[in-house]
C-alpha cells in the first residue's frame, strides 16, 4: 500500500508539472510577429512586439524556475528527506506542536532562499527591462523581509490553533479549524489594508477636487456611498497601475494606486470603480467567500478522514505518524481534485467580472469602461491573445478582447 501510494505521488507530481508546461506551450503558439486583425487600435506594432517579448521573457523564467522548484521537490521526495527531515526535527523537540512549527519554518525558509534569486531576477532585470520596476535593491530584501515575518507570525499563530485542534479535538476538528479559517478570512477581508498594506506603503486619503468629486457623485448616484477612498504609493515599487475594493459594511474603502491616477483620467477612473462597485451590487464577494467556505470545509474534512494514518508518514520516509507529514502527502494527492476546483472558481470569477462590467455599462458609461481596460492592458503590456485552454484553466478574469465584445 505505501509502494501504491508513492507511485501514485509521483504520478501527480509528474502529470501536473508536465501539463503546466504543455499550457504554457499552447500560450507561445499564439505569438506572432504581425499585429493580429483584432488588436488593431489598441496595440500599434511597435508595443505589440515588445508585449511579446516581454510574455517570452517572463516565460523563460517561469519555466527555469518552475523547472527548478518541481525538480527539487522530486528528489527531496525520491531520497526521502521530508521523513529525514522530521527525524531530524524530533531529535530537538518533542512537543507534537512544535515539531509541526519548526518544521514547517524549515520548509518555508527553504522555499524562500529557493526563490529569492528568481524573484530578483523578475524585478531588476525583467521588469526593469521592459520599464516596469521602480523598486530599489534595498526595497526589494525589505519586501521580502517583512512578507517573511508576516508570514511567520500570521501563518504560525493560524497553524498552532490548527494544530491545537487537531491534537484535542477529534472528530470535530475539520470543522473546528473551518471556523477558525472562516474567521481569519473575514477579519483580513476587514482590516486587511489598515493593517497588512501600511506595512508595504503608504495610504492617504483621496485629497479633495475633481477626482473625489466624481466618485462620490457616481457613489450616491449608485447607492455606495463610501467614505474611505485612498491612494496608494505603487509607483514606489512599479508603473503599473491598479485599483481594488475592500471591507465590508461600515469598512468599506476604495484604494487606487497613484499609477492609475496618473495613466487614466478622471471619467475613466470612475468607469474602473463603477466596475468594482459592480462586485458589491451583485453580491459577487459574499458568493465567492461563501465557495471558498465550502471547498475548504471539503478539503478538511477529507483530510481530517486520513491525517492520522501512518501510510501518509512512511511514504514520506518516516514511521512516526505526523501532522505536517500529512498534509504534505494530502496536499500533493489533493491536487487533482484541486485543480477541479480550481476550474470552476476562475470560470465563476470571469462570470462576475462580465456582470461588474455591464453594471458599469448600465450605470455609469461604456466607452469610457472600454478606453479604460485598453490602457491599463497597453500600458502593461498584457498578454491580449492567450490561448483560449490556457484561459480556461488558468485566467480568473476574461481577455481584455472578450470584455470589450460584451461591452461594446
């Protein structure tokens, strides 16, 4: 049984990165060096070539690193150093608690130091390449260092009450640990930007003129009346420029990133928020939280079902029973059924972006929504032809050409 359920890991490892790889493929046929019929007037031929090398050069790089990642996760595998590994960890620890922690801290440092150069590589030469990056080297390692503690110090404080659970109580855990999960998810829906994003960058309130007056003129027209509308310093770290909702309730804020101010005007910046508007109208954020509820009940309560069998440790090269050697060996095994689910969540998020597009149609203006997307896809040099399976499995928002066709 653990001779089948190692092979069966492997499988799962080997098909998934192979077909990545085959979905990446179908995107590169899509390349060509003429300007496609369809782009003409929004790309002229000068940007379109140069939003293809840039899609070339974030490809290599995607498949170096994807490359390295998946091999290094086959031979720790093959050579069993995840079970090496909690050996190792026991013999400093016993706590079953703490064991998981400081495994887990390992794996996640390894992972970092892993990435780190990719990451560096994707900012001061890629992006910088292609006019994109604005970050500095010393804002770059801090970036890296605050996500690293965030991420520790979030991310271990949800695992050990997880974990907690876990050891003590039983059959209700998977559903114990979903309200903790569920909890968790709401609080940083609500405070995600007032505590996690100031320690990033700075927000300021949208200081009063022309472009506050429009956005609440459009807000009480609409029925959304806010009050908490900031700008962003992105332009600290990129020219791109970008714009989100947040908040629930008395919570609500509207950020806009102060590259999105500079690249677009002030009817279009509103045609960009009367689509976001357009996701609390439609419900479309208590919806997705709802399904992201539900698959995550089912993920645990499947693995609650199997944590504790010793087939999920041995394959990993240990005969100690574990909880993180579990979820290790779950979470590979989970993977196709992940993807699944995965497939109806960007298929039902394209949904919602189509219905927040034509409540900005039906609400505010069409043109101004369509000049609105084609800077923002230009001026980042999207990617406006990707293959439609690649699309399928991969995108959460639809191409900028699909939106325009319902739109217009």
């Amino acid at each position: 049984m653990v001779q089948l359920l190692y092979y069966s890991i492997l499988v799962i490892l080997i098909v998934n990165f192979i077909f990545d790889r085959w979905l990446d493929y179908l995107n590169t046929t899509q390349w060509s060096l003429g300007l496609p019929n369809e782009l003409i007037g929004i790309y002229d031929l000068e940007k379109y070539k140069q939003s293809i090398e840039y899609e070339k050069a974030k490809n290599r790089l995607a498949l170096i690193s994807e490359s390295v990642g998946f091999f290094t996760i086959l031979f720790a595998f093959a050579i069993g150093f995840f079970g090496w590994l909690d050996g190792f960890v026991r013999l400093m620890v016993n706590n079953p608690i703490h064991i998981t922690l400081i495994y887990f801290f390992i794996l996640l440092i390894s992972s970092e130091l892993l990435s780190l150069p990719f990451k560096w590589i994707n900012t001061f030469r890629i992006e910088s390449k292609f006019g994109f990056n604005k970050s500095t080297q010393r804002l770059f390692f801090l970036d890296q260092l605050k996500g690293l503690i965030v991420a520790i110090l979030v991310g271990g404080g949800i695992l050990y009450t997880i974990i907690w659970l876990y050891l003590f109580t039983a059959n209700l855990f998977w559903l114990l640990a979903l309200t903790v999960i569920a909890g968790f998810s709401l609080f940083m829906l609500l405070f995600y930007s007032t505590l996690i994003v100031p320690l990033f960058n700075k927000q300021t309130p949208l200081p009063e003129g022309e472009l506050k007056t429009a956005i609440n003129d459009f807000s009480q027209k609409a029925g959304f009346l806010v009050d908490n509308i900031f700008v962003m310093d992105g332009s600290k770290r990129s020219t791109k420029a970008n714009a989100y909702f947040t908040g629930l309730g008395s919570k609500k804020r509207i950020v806009l990133f102060d590259t999105l101010i500079a690249d677009l005007t002030t009817q279009e910046i509103v045609a960009v928020l009367a689509h976001e508007i357009g996701h609390y109208k439609k419900h479309h954020i208590y919806s997705s939280l709802l399904f992201s509820f539900i698959s995550t009940a089912l993920m645990l309560y499947l693995f609650s079902l199997v944590s504790s069998n010793v087939l999920f440790a041995q394959v990993l090269g240990s005969n100690v029973p574990g909880f993180h050697l579990s979820i290790i060996s779950f979470g590979i095994l989970y993977t196709p059924l992940s993807i699944l689910i995965g497939i109806f969540t960007n298929y039902n998020s394209r949904l919602n972006e189509y219905e927040a597009d034509q409540y900005a149609k039906d609400t505010y203006n069409a043109e101004l929504l369509a000049m609105a997307l084609k800077k923002l896809s230009v001026n980042n040099l999207s990617n406006l032809t990707p293959h439609r399976i690649y699309v399928f499995f991969h995108y959460s928002h639809p191409t900028l050409l699909q939106r325009l066709h319902k739109i217009c």
